[in-house]
C-alpha cells in the first residue's frame, strides 16, 4: 500500500502548488534565453510583436513559460526567456507558423541579429511567471574558461542555493548553454530594484565573484529588465 500511495502523494503535492504535473519541469525541460535588439526608433513597433509572440506562445502544447522583458536602461533591447517541456516542444515551437510570421515582421526592425541561445537547466526555480510590475529582473551571461567550467558549475550551483533563500527573490536559475558549455545564463528575478541590491552586497554573492574572476573569459555581463506583459 506504502508503494502506491507514494506516487499519488506525489502528484497531490503537485497539483497543491498549483503547477499541473504535465507542466512541470524535468531534466528534459528545454530552456531558451534570447537577446534582441532593435532600432532605437523601433521599439514601439516591436513591443506589440512581442506580446502576440507571447500570447500564441502560450498556447501552444509543450510551453511552461514564456516572458517577454524590456530593458531598464536602452529601451530598444528585449530579451525572452523561454521554458518548454521538452527539446521536441521548443523545436515545433520554432518552425510553427506564428513564429516564422513574428521573425519576418520583426526583421525590417533589428539593429542586430537575432541572438537566441538554447540552454539546459542547472538550478531552476518555480516553472510559473512569479514577476509583478515591481518586480526586477536581472539576466546575466557568464563565461567561464574551458578548464575551469567544472569549477565554474559547482560555484554557480552554490550561488544559487544561497540566493534562492534571501527573503525578496521571486527566481533564481542559472542555465547552461547547449552548443559552449562553458557559457552559462543567470536569470534571477527580484520583488524591486531595492532586493536585488541588497542581493549584490551578500558575502555569498561578494564570494562568488571573487572566484569568478580568475576563471571568466569575459566581463559579467548582467542586463536589467521589466517584463512588458
């Protein structure tokens, strides 16, 4: 009786969170982070794109999460950060129609390429969209030398277990790059700007940094964002 009744304890607790079990994340969760830039005269067209991307995106079979940001300070820069169920999800998500229809109307629209980067999870968070109109979020991309990429996962891993337990974070994942595993996304979001600053001065966030920086092949590059939908 033990045995059987473990799976369906398993499933209420699930379904208590609020996150149906299909919908759940698993190791095969396909994460995608992708950067746009568009003419700085342009944003006001691409906006309203981005939002119907989002909301077919939505709809399809196979999405988690689907969150559109603006950047704080060049208004112009967008990014997405996708979550689906698996790789075969984002992959029929790529080639569906309404994507091709987005990615032809935003092209007139670009300054630079469109930059998307498929990644796999290392530490994840909660599955559903947690940021309100407050809310922060900070994406940042970390690039760690090739013979130090182990080390550079256990610290990321480490980074994460701490923030994750600080009072005002709301989400705090670190993803890894499927075609350079040595480059990794941190995608955290916090309740305001004054949380994540708070964040930036623990010493486990002030230590992670210090170690990072022997091993970094480039500059810890963290953008600011505020969801538009």
């Amino acid at each position: 009786m033990a045995s059987k009744l473990g799976p369906l304890l398993a499933m209420a607790g699930t379904f208590a969170l609020g996150v149906p079990l299909a919908q759940a994340q698993s190791a095969q969760t396909a994460y995608v982070v992708t950067y746009i830039e568009v003419e700085p005269d342009a944003q006001s067209q691409a906006a309203p794109l981005l939002r119907q991307l989002a909301d077919a995106s939505r709809r399809e079979s196979g999405n988690l999460r689907f969150e559109v940001l603006q950047r704080t300070d060049r208004r112009h820069h967008f990014a997405i950060l996708e979550a689906w169920r698996d790789q075969k999800s984002a992959e029929t998500h790529a080639s569906a129609p309404t994507t091709k229809q987005f990615r032809e109307r935003l092209q007139p629209l670009l300054a630079a390429p469109y930059d998307e980067r498929p990644h796999t999870g290392l530490a994840v968070g909660p599955i559903e969209s947690v940021g309100g109109r407050r809310a922060i979020y900070a994406v940042t991309h970390v690039d760690i030398i090739p013979p130090k990429k182990d080390d550079g996962i256990a610290d990321l891993k480490t980074l994460a277990a701490a923030a994750s337990k600080e009072p005002n974070v709301l989400r705090y994942e670190v993803l890894q790059q499927n075609s350079r595993p040595n480059h990794f996304t941190v995608a955290e979001i916090w309740k305001n700007r004054a949380a994540l600053d708070a964040h930036l001065i623990t010493a486990s966030t002030k230590a992670f940094r210090d170690k990072l920086l022997p091993m970094s092949g480039s500059l810890y590059d963290e953008r600011l964002y505020r969801r538009i939908e």
